[in-house]
C-alpha cells in the first residue's frame, strides 16, 4: 500500500501516487508512507526521488541494526519501531526506513505501524509538515521513543515486584521470569545503543549542513535526548536485572550452605557414636568390657558426653 499526503502551503490532500506530482511546487511538502507492497510499486517511486540503491537494499532487509547515512540531497534513516508488547518485557519490532530530502519524506516498512496508522489517521500533520520533512520525521520518530519510554516506566513497577519477591520467596519461576526479562533488557540496550549513535551523526550532519533550518534541528534534538534517555534506562534495568539473578543465586546458595552445615554438623556429631557402636558390636570370644555390670550404662553416657560436647564446641564456634 502506498499512501501519499501532501501539504501546498495552505492545505494538506490524502490520497495515492496519482497526487505525487514533480518537481513539486515551492512552499509545498510530500509524505509518502510505503508498506507492504510490490517492490516494482516501491523502485518506481524510489526511482522518482532519486532513493541510493544500497540504502534501498537496507530498507528491506529484514534484519539491520538502525543506521543514518548522508548524501548530497537527501538523508537515510533506519530505525527500529515498537510494534507490539505483551506482558513481561515481551515485545515485537519491525524496521522502518525513512528517505528524507528538502521536501519530502517516505517511510518504508513491511507491516502496518500502529504508530505511523496514528499520525496518519489521528495525527495533525499539517503542523509538522508546514516546517518542512525533517520537523515531521521528528514529530513520528518521537512517538516511536516515547512508545519505548512507556513500556519500560510501565515494567518499573514489574522490576520493583521481583526485588521484593527474591527477598520474601525465591523461586526458579522467578528466576526463570527474571533471565527472559533480561534477555528483552538486553535486546533493547542493544537497539538503543544504535538508535543513539544513529541521532548523534545526524545532530553532527546538522552542524555541517548550514541548510537545516534552527526548528529541524531543535526537533530532532528533541528525539536524540529521548533514545538517549532509552538507552541509559535500558542498561540500568538490564544492571538491575543482572543484580536480582546474581542475588538470587547467593540466596539460594546460602540456603544450600545452611542445609549442608546441619548435615555435616548432625554427621560429625553421629560419627563416633557409630565407632563406638560398632566397635562394641563386634562378635568376639574375648572382649572383657562385655563382661561389665554397668557396661552397657558407662556406654551409653560416654555417647551422649561425646554428643554434648560437640554440641557445645559447635554452638561457640556458631557452627549452629
């Protein structure tokens, strides 16, 4: 599908390729939003703009780390847009390729975006698109950070209930639960890593481009400051998360630590019983202490001295 809007300087029209008219008018400004369609639809209008081949070949890959590159009438940006989220950290992304020149903007993606479907449908555009293409790439690129930002502050509270969890009753489903949350954690520190760099070189192109209008700038600056924040949330929630496996793994190896001293306690206090038991067990012919009247009493009280006494040696060294 491809829609086409188009603001003249006074009034934005919606509609199709057949409103695509070059060179387009001064004052006037094109989004062209591209998805799911042939590739013979989308080279007819790549072509129309002058879109670079290679960047074309990145746009539809499925798999590319977000990326900016320059050239000498037009800018390409990839990106990565939140398409969907489920509970517990689990979300979907999908690229999205934005080809932004003097004029125009077009955005590339596979499947439809209910973030770009919003601006398209709901959106007021005609303010963005008065202040040129790269104010509008903001104004939608924006929602996409503030998409992200939502689902991390929401998953705080999700963070907040484990750390509480560990301390009450850990458990493998809740370190099950916490090693899939930073597996997500790491994926998005990851993307956002690159969102950052993708928006410094561009606030860098700027600096060199005498072009850019001060508003474009302010604007995408704007957007650079939130992935930047995006990122910086990301990692410390993946530390966080890290922090929480790593205390629940000593608190499950100190409750080991505790069971195994009992045991190793109960086993030094039983073992010379055992040697004295069987050693007075034995069957020979000739064994006078057998023979005692009171043997069998001195026995018993020789065991539960011993017994004691360990007792008492383990509790000094706090070994109970």
């Amino acid at each position: 599908m491809i829609r086409v809007c188009v603001f003249d300087g006074t009034d934005i029209s919606v509609g199709g390729t057949e409103l695509i008219t070059l060179p387009l008018p001064k004052g006037s400004s094109l989004w062209i939003d591209i998805y799911n369609e042939t590739a013979v639809a989308e080279e007819i209008i790549f072509d129309q703009f002058g879109c670079h081949p290679l960047c074309i070949q990145d746009a539809r890959r499925e798999r590319h780390p977000p990326k900016t590159e320059h050239f000498k009438d037009q800018s390409f940006v990839l990106l990565r847009a939140l398409n969907s989220v489920s509970e517990g950290l689990s979300f979907e992304t999908q690229q999205v390729a934005c080809f932004i020149g003097s004029n125009f903007l077009i955005t590339r993606h596979d499947q439809p975006s209910g973030i770009i479907d919003n601006w398209w449908n709901f959106g007021d555009v005609e303010g963005p698109m008065a202040k040129g293409p790269w104010v509008l790439f903001a104004a939608i690129t924006n929602s996409m950070g503030l998409a992200y930002i939502d689902m991390l502050l929401e998953f705080e509270p999700t963070l907040s209930g484990f750390e509480d969890s560990l301390l009450d009753s850990p458990s493998d489903e809740l370190l099950r639960e916490l090693i899939t949350c930073k597996t997500s954690l790491r994926k998005l520190k990851r993307m956002h890593s690159y969102h950052d760099s993708a928006y410094a070189e561009l606030l860098q192109h700027f600096d060199n481009d005498n072009l850019t209008s001060a508003e474009s700038r302010h604007a995408v600056t704007d957007v650079y400051e939130k992935f930047e924040r995006l990122h910086s949330l990301s990692s410390l929630y993946y530390d966080l998360a890290g922090d929480l496996i790593d205390g629940h793994i000593s608190l499950t190896s100190h409750k080991l630590n505790d069971t195994v001293r009992i045991l190793t306690v109960v086993t030094a206090i039983f073992v010379p019983l055992g040697f004295l038991a069987g050693l007075y067990g034995m069957n020979f012919d000739n064994m006078p202490e057998l023979h005692q009247p009171n043997g069998y009493f001195i026995l018993v009280g020789l065991m539960a001295t011993i017994a004691a006494s360990l007792v008492v040696v383990f509790k000094r060294n706090k070994w109970l």
